[in-house]
C-alpha cells in the first residue's frame, strides 16, 4: 500500500513541479493535462483507499517514510497515517480539487496566468494531501504551512490588483499569528511527550492529563488544556475562527476557484480537520473544548449576520463559509468530532459548488460581482441557476439535503452536550439557522430572481457558461444533495471513523443521539416538526419577502437600524482595529527604535560619542605637543623636578626633620 | 588516500596562495584573473568535500588534525583540526566563495584581479579562522580576515564607503582586542595554546567572568547582538555585492563559532551566571530589531537588520543550555537549541547570502537600493521574482527550507526554558514574515512602477546559475536536514556534557 500513498502526495507534487518548471515554455493544454492527470491519480488512488478502509477490519496504517532529522532524542520524521478519517479526507480533497482542475479551463481561459494557476493549485493540492495524511505533528506543520504558502501566492495571483496584494499579505500574516500558537503547542509536547508521532503522544495523553504546568508563578495550569488551547489558536488562523478571521473574507481577491478549494472546501477546514485528529488530547480537557464551543458559537453567529448586509457574491459565500466553520467548531466543542468531519465533508461538496456557480455568473457579467447589478438570471442561465438552488438549499439545511444532516447533527449534539459555553452555543447555532436561510437566499433572489439590474451591452451577452464550467457544477450538485442521506447513519451514528476519533464516554453526545436514529429517512421527516426546520424557512420567506415582494424595504431597513447597519458594514471594525494598532503601531515602534535608540542614542551618542571623546582627549594632549624645544625642555625639568619629589620627598623631609 | 592529505592545510593556503597569483597574474588579463579565481574556488571546494565524506560522525573529536611546531620558543604550534562545529562552516565559506566569484564576474569591471584576489585570500583566512586549533593561530586568522573585507568595502563600496570601513573596523577591533589579552591570560595558566587545552583548563569564578567578557565582547561585535550591531547595516549598504555576501554569510559566523569553541566550553560557570544576560539580547535583537527591519527603506538595511534578528536566534539557541539545566535541573533540550543555533547559522548563510545576492542583481539593472524605486518586478522578471519570493519564504522561516529548521528548533528548544521565551522568539514567526514579505509586496507585486522597472530584463544564465543553487540547497536543507544536523550531533552532545560540569 506504500506506493499508493506516495503515488497520491506525488502525483499533484510531479505536475505542479513540471507544470510551475515549465510554465513559461509548455503549452496550455499540455499543462491543463499535466496537472489534471497528476490530480486525477491521486482521486483514483484515494478512492482505492477509501474502498479499502471501508472493508470489515480494515488495518491503519502508520508508517514512516524517512527521518526528517534526530536530534535531542527526539525523532523527527515524515511519515503516514492512513485511517478512516484520512480516506475521507484524502477523497474529499481530491475530488474537490480534480472538479476546480476541470473548472478552471473554462474560468482562467483568457487569464496570461493559466499555467501558473494550475501549477499553484497542483501545488496546493499536494500540501493539503501532505497535511491530512501526516502521522506527526511535524508533518502536520509542514502542510499546514504549505497551504498557507500556496493560499499566498493565489490570493495574491493577480499580483497588479493592491487589493490582491494586500489581502495575501494580509492573509499570511494572520495565519503566521495563529501558527505562533500552534508551535508553542508542538514545542510543549515534545518536551512532555518527548516525541511528535501522533500515535505516543494518543497513547501518553491519558498518564498526562493530571499533570499540572505553572505558566506563571503560582498559577497552575492543566497541561493538555495548555496544549489544546496553543493548536486550537493554530486552528483559529487557518479554520478562521473570531478573531483570526479576518483574513478570509478578503481572500475572495484571489480567482474563484481558489475561493471554491482553498478558502472553502479544503485548507480551512485544515484546523477542524486537525482537532478532530487531536481529539485523544482534547478530551481530556474540558476548558479547551468549552473554548473551542465559545469561539465556534461566535464565529457561527455573528460571522452568519455579516452575510446579510455584503453585496459582493462572493463576499456573502465567504461569510457563510466562516459562520458554517463556526458549526464545524462547536461540534468539536461538543466532543461531536464525527459530526464536524461530517459537516466538513457535505460542506466541502455544497460551498465549492455555492462558490463554482458564482464564479459561472461571475464570468456571464463579464467579472462583475456586485449583486446589485445582476437580477433574473434564472432565464439565462439554467444549469448555474439550478445547481445554485441546490447548493442553497443544501446550505441551509433543507431536509433530505446534504447540509441537512450534518448540520441537524450538529444542532442535536450541542442541545446535548454538557461542555461549558453549550447553552449559548446551542441558541447561536438555533438562530445561526434563520440567518444563513436569510443570507442565503437574499443572494439567490438578488442574482436568480427580480429585475435584471445589469446595463444593456453586458444584458445581450449573458449566456449559460461552457460546458467545461457547468459539468463540475452538476458532479457537485449530485454529493451536495445525496451524501448526507447516504453516509449520516455510518458517519455519525455506527462509529465509520473509528479508532481514529476518541471520545470519552461522559462526553459521547452522539452515541446518546443515536439511541433514537432511525435511518436518515426518519430523521430527516422527524426534523420537519423540529424547530430549525422552520427557523430555515422562516428565513427563507422572509428572503423572499424582502428580495422579491418589497425590494425597497431593504433600504428602509437599513436606514431605521442605522447604527447597527454601520456596525455590520464595518465587519465590527476589526479590520479597523488590526490596521490602526497592530500594523500602524508594529510600524511606529519600528520607526522609534530604528531612529531614537539606533540611530541617535547606539550611533549618535554611544559610538559617534567615544570617537568625540577620543577626538577631545587627543585634542588636549596635542596642545602640549607644540614643537618647541623650550617647551619640551621644561616639562622635563618639572618632569624630573616632580620625580624627585616623589621619590626623595621623604627622605628629604625626614632629614629636615630629623 | 585523499583522505591522509593535509587537506584543510590545502583548503586555507590553495586560496590565499592561488589568490596571490591571481593578484599578479591578472592585473592586464582581466577574463584570465576571472577564470584563474573560479578555478581556485571551485578547487577550494572540491578540496574541501573529502573532508565532508571522510568525516566520522561517531565522535566529537577533533578530525584531518595537523601540528607543527611553529614558534616553539613561545610553545605556538601550526596546529588545524575540525570538528561538528567547525566542518559545516568550512563547508560553507569555500561554497559560497565560488557563488561571490560567479557573482562578481561582469559586474565588476573596476580592478577585477585585486577584487578577485580579495575574496580568495579572505576565504582562506576564514577557513582558517574556523579550522585553527591553537589560539596565536586563530587570533593570527581572526584578524587577518578583516583586511580584505576592510579592503573590499573600502575600494569597491558605496559613496560613505570610508565611515562605514572605519566603523566596521573600530568595532570588531576594539572587541577582539580584549579577547588577546584574555588568550595570554590562559596561555600562562595552561602553559600551551591548545585551544583543546584551554577547554580543559580550571578557572576561578572571577576569572571565568573577566575571560568570559572578553571573549562576549568580542563574538558579540562579530555576530552582532544588539547593542554593537548599528556597524553592520552602514557595512552593508556601503559593500559591493560580493562583499555583503560573505558578510552576511560567513563573517558573523566567525562570531557564534566563538561561542561555541571558546567562551561556551572554556568558561561555563560564567556563560551560566551570564546567560541571562545573552537571552534577553538575544529576544531584544529577535523583537526590537524585527520591528526595525519593518521600516527599513533600503532594500539592503532591510536584509541586515533581519540578519541580526536572525543571528540572535543563535546565540539563543547557544545560551538555553543554562537556562533550561536552572529551570528544570535536567539537560533535555539543551543540544536542540545548540544544534539549532548551528543549524540557523548555515541555513542564513545561504538565505542572507541569496537575499544580498537578489538585491545586487536588481542594483546591477537599476542602480538603487531603494524600495521606493522598484514596484512590480514580476510583470518584467518573472524567473527572478520566483527566486526573490522563494527565498524571502525562507528567510520568513517557511517549513520546507532550511530557515525553519534552526528557529524550529530553538523555538523546541526555549520551551523547555520557559514558555515565555519560546513565545517570545516565536514571535519571529510574525515579525519575520511582516517584514520579508512586505519588501516582496513593494518590490515584486503589483503593476509596473516605473519606466526603469518596465525596461528590466530577466535573469542571465549566469545569475540563474547562482540563484538556482542557492534555491536548491535551502529547499534541500529544509526537505532533508538530517544530513547537516548528524554530522554535528556527536560535538553538540559532547559540549552540552562538558559545560554542564562546572569547573569551580
């Protein structure tokens, strides 16, 4: 089986490395080929693993493949882990990353940066692969890295644009503040565990969970909540989490597809995705999983309002994105991991499809993305029209949908759980449900339904996109809308992912769910009856209402609740706040250090000073140094008057004593 | 066998003596004095590598020694060896020369035979000063090695070529003057030179103290550790290209070698008293000098005072030792952050080295170091701009090139200290990343800024040559560094067992 998991990290890494090589010289199609098969492989090799893993008794598999370095004991290796978990992961991304391959022939057709993108994405998809197959916490930094490195360069693919420029910067810097914290994590358990393979630090983390660390004098900490809590900030950054998301709404500057893989389906889902594989840890704290359920609820809540008031398509998809990681991170929080890998999953299927069909309008309205100025384009544009109506209604939970079943889940376990914070987030992710059926459909009326607000010449040219960009929609829509109702009992309910997830019994919301489980048909007609049920449709109609029945209310809305509208048009002015004191004040302490304590007190006083004072000390004694005999003639004479003072003095006066 | 050749007699005189060759030969034959200097180099090079194939792994002891009486009446010896510590920066001073040979080859048109000469000679006197085993011989090298570079600055520099010259040479002597005085001291305590033997020599605690702060002086000035570091920008922006590079690359490795081959094992009782002393200037030049590089508007400012935040990992990585056996009163850990502190040092000899590299290849075109000047290279240098960004990753300490691997560990390492330290350092993560890659966002990105800019021609093969191994052994080093870290693991174990013995 080696070779099979090589052959999946490689093949992406052999065609991004030929294709980036080369991409100046290699044709077009040849480097579309390129990365396709190399992607294309590691889907077909990933789903001979999943087949393999499903089987009755399926073996791990973890095994290293060579050693990175020793060094203090301490092996540090490059290795994999092959369970459940990562053969769902590892057929996720593949898929995933195989339909925006295809997609971006037909997205990126004009763009003089063709070969480029599909050697980055190529690229991207290596790392991520890297990431969830890691059998240690080093490997796991390697690719958690790597994607940032690739989500850099591609939100800053179009390099003139300041803003792309900006928001890559910008991204790379956030996540670097969340990966100081995942660091300190890896640091802190290679120095308890004195390893960085996943499977001795599982097995040690029962003997550590009484153990206590002072982080400060007299104030003692439990040491796998310290853990925990150093990779969950890690998981902040990169799963964008309160209030490391800020990054994710302005990577939307990068080409769409890469908002539909990178900041959608696959890398920000890297930290659930991390927690869950942590969760041996993370059960042995209960303060870290009620941080991960606080942060999750705020993130889901007030990240899902913000949808609302965006006119940017792609921007309302990438709030939507951040509250639905907020789901994924109060199921965590919950000890429902199975459920966050669940949502992860749908997810992934539903917001790549949400974020591929509003790259196919983007591109009808020759790159237009203000919703605003688009309207009616169900008539024009049936298959985007369609899938998008799926996606939709995937996102927000629609009974038989996909979304539906992982998100009931989610709701479920939470109403279940005992973790501290579970109420709050119970209720947050209760009314998360009419908000994301309110953002949801406020865009689909906007784009689909309504008057067609685009002007006369892009009007006449609105047509469905090729063929190349719809049918990665209609391979999307069909997961979006059959996975949930195919995998709910296994993933959740009969313990599919096996050994790889733990949790403790006390904890085990899920098992305790599924003492009433009937079959997803039953659940999901039992649901009808149940309160987010009618919250999604309330928030449906009231879409409805305001986008279609009355489109003025909006506005007057808008203008009654003028300080809240502000608040929300400002993002809660985060942004704001990390420009004016973290940037700013990183710049101005520079300035004053570089130019008082370098250049006037280390150099103007202390070394341009003892030159000064050399130079005036030299300056005195080159006073005597007049070049006169006399002169010199009569220092000596006291010269030697003084000597002989000095040395005779006694005796004389004893003499004159005496 | 090759191996029983004096070779590290030949790696420190085939330079200095082919470099005087060169000085004579070339002076009316400028493409011979270039060919004659890259075959020296190259040979240097080739030279040294038996010494990396030969080397025993299995021991911390001193390996390819050579002893001659040299003045006996005064007990000096001609006295070389090489050891974990010294092997990979040897290693590093001839691969390097080669790339300063290559890089200077039609750029420098001003007396190109002394130019060339220069840097032979100095890669002599460095693989001296890391090779030497009897102090009056390393004093002798460590020096020496400072007229070149005093001469390459001096003739081939920028406008305030002389006040930098003076700075840079005033600074490193006034330190390294203290460090003789301190080197007599132990020769009549020890009755020999040996280096070897100073290491074993007993001293009293106020004597480790005085010793101790001579030897910091010195290696401090050298390295440079916050606040004797302002002499290293103006050298840089004022040298020629070549000049920054064995700067940056091998000059300030003189100063943390220092570390460990003297003031480390020769005074540990006072190393210990001090240590923290030396991390917290080793976090100032992490932090303070981090934010400083933020605001830096020469490109080349820019990449020095990220140097200095970056040799402050090394001494930190040197220093956790004491920390961390106060601490926790056991020793693990400690050989992370010295193995990390030597890894550091190779790993930004090439990215710095690279990075002043990048920044001559745009001065060669433009004629600027300013940032403001350049804006959207990659539109009209797209190979250069994947190299530039490619080591600025690294220098930002990506995973996957050799700058994370040193900071990786000493960040391991300083955990084991304390958490605040490793926080602290890892603040690096953040800094080194915010000033790095906004230089590339200024540089690189965004649209044409200028009409110089949109004039620009890619790379030749020539500087593609040189970046593109540069680039291959930082990814190399990042993907594979047990290569570098095994050959120093014996030495490392060794020193963190000898100087964890007091010698009170």
């Amino acid at each position: 089986m080696e070779s099979i998991y090589l052959g999946i990290v490689l093949a992406p890494l052999i065609g991004a490395a030929v294709t980036g090589l080369f991409c100046l010289k290699l044709p077009r199609a040849t480097v579309h080929w390129i990365a396709i098969i190399g992607v294309g492989c590691s889907f077909l090799l990933s789903l001979v693993v999943l087949t393999e893993q499903m089987g009755e008794g399926a073996e791990t598999y973890n095994r290293t493949v060579y050693t990175w370095m020793v060094s203090d004991g301490i092996r540090m290796e490059i290795g994999f882990l092959v369970d459940r978990l990562t053969a769902v992961m590892i057929t996720v991304v593949s898929f995933v990353s195989l339909m925006v391959h295809i997609y971006t022939i037909g997205y990126m057709e004009d763009d003089p940066g063709y070969n480029r993108f599909f050697s980055y994405i190529s690229l991207f998809t290596f790392a991520m692969l890297t990431l969830v197959m890691a059998n240690n916490f080093l490997q796991l930094f390697f690719g958690w890295e790597a994607v940032g490195l690739v989500s850099y360069l591609l939100i800053g693919f179009w390099y003139k644009r300041p803003t792309a420029i900006y928001a890559n910067l910008k991204a790379f810097l956030v996540n670097r503040v969340g990966d100081l914290g995942f660091l300190l994590g890896i640091a802190a358990i290679a120095m308890y565990f004195g390893s960085l393979d996943y499977a001795d630090v599982f097995n040690a983390a029962e003997d550590m969970a009484m153990m206590q660390v002072e982080i400060v004098e007299g104030s003692s900490w439990s040491l796998l909540t310290l853990i925990c809590v150093l990779l969950f900030i890690g998981a902040m950054g990169k799963s964008a989490q309160v209030p490391l998301h800020v990054w994710l709404p302005d990577s939307m500057e990068g080409p769409t597809p890469i908002s539909a893989l990178i900041h959608a389906a696959t890398m920000v889902t890297a930290g659930i995705f991390m927690v869950a594989r942590m969760s041996p840890l993370f059960e042995y704290s209960e303060t870290a999983l009620s941080v991960v359920l606080v942060i999750g609820a705020i993130t889901a809540f007030f990240m899902g309002l913000l949808g609302i008031v965006q006119n940017d398509i792609k921007r309302v998809v990438a709030y939507s994105t951040l509250s639905q990681l907020g789901y994924m991170a109060v199921a965590l929080g919950a000890s429902a991991y199975s459920a966050a890998i669940f949502h992860l999953m749908t997810h992934a299927f539903f917001k790549a499809l949400l974020f591929l069909a509003a790259g196919s309008v983007i591109i009808a309205l020759h790159h237009e993305q203000d919703m605003r100025r688009m309207g009616g384009l169900r008539r024009h544009m049936p298959i985007t029209w369609i899938t998008s109506l799926v996606g939709s209604l995937a996102l927000i939970g629609t009974p038989f949908f996909s979304g539906f079943y992982s998100k009931d889940g989610i709701i479920e376990a939470v109403k279940l759980s005992d973790t501290p914070g579970a109420g709050i987030a119970y209720a947050a992710v209760l009314v998360g449900v009419f908000v994301t059926a309110l953002y949801s459909f406020r865009m689909y009326f906007l784009v689909f339904h309504g008057n067609e607000r685009m002007d006369e010449h892009t009007r006449e040219h609105v047509r469905e996109t090729r063929p190349v960009v719809t049918i990665p929609l209609i391979l999307l829509a069909v997961p979006s809308v059959l996975i949930g109702y195919y995998t709910v009992g296994p993933m959740l309910f009969e313990g599919f992912l096996g050994d790889a997830i733990f949790v403790r019994k006390e904890h085990d919301v899920l098992s305790h769910l599924g003492q009433d489980f009937h079959g997803a048909l039953g659940f999901a007609l039992h649901a009808i009856a149940t309160l987010p049920f009618w919250l999604a449709a309330a928030g449906v109609a009231t879409a409805w209402y305001l986008y279609c029945y009355r489109p003025e209310l909006p506005n007057e809305i808008a203008e009654r609740l003028r300080p809240i509208h502000t608040l929300l048009a400002n993002k809660y002015y985060f942004d704001r706040f990390n420009d004016v004191v973290f940037a700013g004040g990183g710049r101005l302490v520079g300035s004053l250090l570089w130019r008082w304590a370098d250049a006037a007190v280390i150099d103007g006083i202390l070394v341009n000073g003892s030159v000064r004072i050399v130079g005036w000390a030299s300056g005195i004694v080159r006073l005597v140094q007049t070049g006169h005999l006399y002169f010199y003639a009569f220092f000596m004479i006291i010269g030697l008057l003084l000597g002989l003072t000095w040395f005779l003095g006694p005796e004389v006066w004893n003499l004159l004593i005496g | 066998m090759i191996s029983d050749w004096p070779l590290l007699s030949l790696t420190i005189w085939l330079p200095i003596l082919g470099g005087s060759a060169v000085l004579f030969a070339g002076e009316t034959n400028r493409e011979g004095a270039r060919n004659l200097a890259l075959a020296i180099s190259v040979l240097t090079f080739l030279v040294c590598l038996p010494l990396w194939s030969g080397f025993d792994t299995g021991t911390a002891t001193m390996q390819f020694q050579e002893r001659y009486p040299w003045m006996s009446t005064l007990g000096v010896y001609y006295h070389l060896g090489v050891d974990g510590f010294s092997l990979p920066l040897i290693l590093l001073t001839t691969f390097t020369t080669v790339l300063v040979v290559i890089a200077g080859w039609e750029v420098i048109q001003y007396k190109v035979a002394q130019y060339m000469a220069a840097f032979l000679i100095m890669e002599g006197l460095m693989v001296g000063v890391f090779a030497a085993l009897d102090a009056v011989l390393f004093y002798v090298f460590f020096e020496a090695m400072l007229i070149p570079m005093f001469l390459v600055i001096g003739i081939w520099g920028g406008p305030r070529r002389i006040y930098a010259t003076l700075k840079f040479f005033l600074y490193t002597f006034v330190g390294s003057v203290l460090m003789l005085v301190a080197l007599v001291y132990m020769y009549f305590q020890a009755d020999s030179w040996s280096i070897v033997d100073f290491h074993h020599l007993r001293l009293g605690y106020q004597e480790q103290i005085l010793i101790f702060l001579a030897f910091f002086l010195a290696f401090a000035v050298k390295v440079p550790m916050w606040p004797v570091h302002t002499w290293l920008p103006d050298a840089h922006v004022e040298a020629p290209t070549g000049g920054s590079v064995i700067l940056a690359a091998i000059t300030l490795k003189v100063g943390g070698y220092g570390f460990v081959r003297f003031a480390l094992p020769i005074t540990p009782d006072a190393a210990g008293a001090l240590s923290w002393l030396v991390i917290s200037l080793s976090l100032i030049a992490v932090i303070y000098i981090g934010l400083v590089a933020l605001v830096q508007e020469d490109m080349k400012k820019l990449i020095a005072y990220s140097s200095i935040a970056h040799m402050g990992f090394v001494t930190l990585g040197f220093f956790l030792v004491f920390s961390i056996h106060e601490n926790t009163g056991e020793l693990a850990g400690a050989a992370l952050g010295i193995e990390g502190g030597m890894v550091q040092m190779i790993s930004h000899g090439f990215i710095s080295g690279a990075l002043f590299l990048c920044v001559g290849v745009m001065y060669d075109r433009l004629h600027s170091r300013q940032i403001k000047d350049y804006g959207g290279l990659v539109n009209t240098m797209p190979v250069f701009a994947a190299f530039m960004v490619l080591f600025c990753m690294a220098n930002a300490g990506l995973p996957g090139t050799s700058g994370f691997v040193g900071e990786f560990m000493v960040i391991l390492s300083g955990f084991h200290s304390s958490i605040w330290i490793a926080l602290l350092a890892g603040l690096t993560l953040i800094l080194g990343a915010a000033y790095t890659l906004w230089l590339v966002k200024r540089v690189i990105f965004g649209e044409v800024a200028n009409d110089g800019v949109a004039a620009l021609e890619d790379i030749n093969t020539r500087e593609a040559l040189f970046l593109g191994v540069l680039a291959a052994v930082v990814l190399g080093l990042g993907v594979w560094p047990d290569p570098l870290v095994s050959v120093m693991h014996e030495s490392v174990e060794n020193l963190v067992q000898h100087i964890s013995v007091s010698k009170l």
